[in-house]
C-alpha cells in the first residue's frame, strides 16, 4: 500500500504549468495591423482616439483610455490627432501595441 504524504512543502510549490504557457499566443505585428486597421470604424482612413481605444479593447486592454493616448503621443508623427492608416503612422502604432504584449484571444 502506498501512502501519498502531503507536507506543507508540497503545497506550497507550485509546478510551472509549461503546456499553459505554450499556449499562450500574442499577436503578431502582421495580425495587429490587420485587427488595428479594421478598427477604422468611420471609414475615414485614420484613426481616432475613440477606434484606438476600441481596438485596444479588443486587443485585451482594460485601461484602453490610458494606452489610446499613450499610442496616439508615441504614433501621430504629424501631430494631426490621428493615426494615419497609410504611412508610418500606423507602423508606430503596430510597433507600440506590440511592446505591449497582448495576447490573443482564447478560443
Ligand atoms: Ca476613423
Ligand atoms: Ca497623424
């Protein structure tokens, strides 16, 4: 007969559940753009603080007011007040919510 013994110890260890952290998947800067750009909800071809905000939403942020205008200083190069969906601009903005790390959402 075999007698499983549980100190104290064993509680308090916690084994790194490896195969969870594998399936951890975070956005690709290819995917981010594509989610960001469809994230121009006017159609205008830029975006605004409020489809910034959105799409951060989306993307898993839960302080998506901060991080909009966090990546609207880092992204609008012009100083127009918004991300422009056709040049660098958006780059930036892919670049700045990358860093972030978001991860994807779990199906
Ligand atoms: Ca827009
Ligand atoms: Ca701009």
């Amino acid at each position: 007969m075999v007698i499983l013994v549980q100190t104290p110890a064993n509680f308090s260890v916690k084994p790194i559940n490896h195969r969870t952290v594998d399936k951890v998947q975070y956005w690709s800067k290819e995917k981010l753009k594509e989610a960001l750009k469809s994230y121009d909800l006017n159609g205008d071809g830029k975006l605004s603080k409020e489809e910034i905000k959105q799409a951060f939403k989306y993307l898993g942020s839960n302080c998506g007011s901060y991080r909009a205008w966090k990546a609207m200083s880092h992204a609008d190069a012009d100083g127009s007040g918004y991300v422009d969906l056709t040049d660098k601009e958006l780059e930036e903005l892919v670049d700045y919510a990358y860093n972030i790390g978001y991860k994807m959402p779990s199906k």
